[in-house]
C-alpha cells in the first residue's frame, strides 16, 4: 500500500490549506487514516484521524480550525485547515490502518510552511 499525500506549501498566517492523502496498492479494506505532523526539532504528533465510520478525533491545539474527512470510495483523506498559525509549519503524514490486521502504512509528507 502506498500513501501520496499533496497539498502542502506556504501560506500567510490566517489563511487556509487542504491537504489531501490517497492510498494505492494491494488494498484490503481500510479503517482509520489519520494526520500527523512534525515541526523542527519536535516529535511526530497527531493532528487528527477518523475512522471507516466517519467517527473523529483531534488534537486540542486543532480542534474547530482542521477538519478531517475521507472519501472511501476514492481511498482518499483530505485535511482542511483554516485560521493558521505559524506553529503549524511542520511536515504533515498521513497514514492508513489496512486489512484485518490494520498494518498502518505511512506517507512521505508533505511541507506546510505558515509565515507570520
């Protein structure tokens, strides 16, 4: 399985992205995909996720300004981020929980860069 996220670049602060992660390969099923970022010199942390179900979760610091949505037909996660911060500059993964044994697949990354 492998996981092309692409909408990342620069933008001002208060403006807006949407970020988008499709999954392609050998695919089972997938259950929950997720975001997460990883700003210099910190820790990967989770931005958000949601589940075959539609069911969400997020991190506090994004709560009301990100919102994860998926599109299982097209095997696709898509991340919108409005208000931004500069301290959302980070590189952003997706990943996807896949087949039975819900292997979780990463993708590369891609950059968000939020200027002041």
């Amino acid at each position: 399985v492998q996981l092309q996220a692409s909408g990342g670049g620069l933008v001002q602060a208060g403006g807006s992205l949407r970020l988008s992660c499709t999954a392609s390969g050998s695919i089972f099923s997938i259950s929950a995909m997720g975001w997460y970022r990883q700003a210099p010199g910190k820790q990967r942390e989770l931005v958000a996720v949601i589940t075959s179900g539609d069911s969400t979760n997020y991190a506090d610091s994004m709560k009301g300004r990100f919102t994860i949505s998926r599109d299982n037909s097209k095997n696709t996660v898509y991340l919108q981020m409005n208000s931004l911060k500069p301290e959302d500059t980070a590189v952003y993964y997706c990943n996807a929980d896949e087949g039975p044994l819900y292997v979780r697949y990463w993708g590369k990354g891609t950059l968000v860069t939020v200027s002041s």
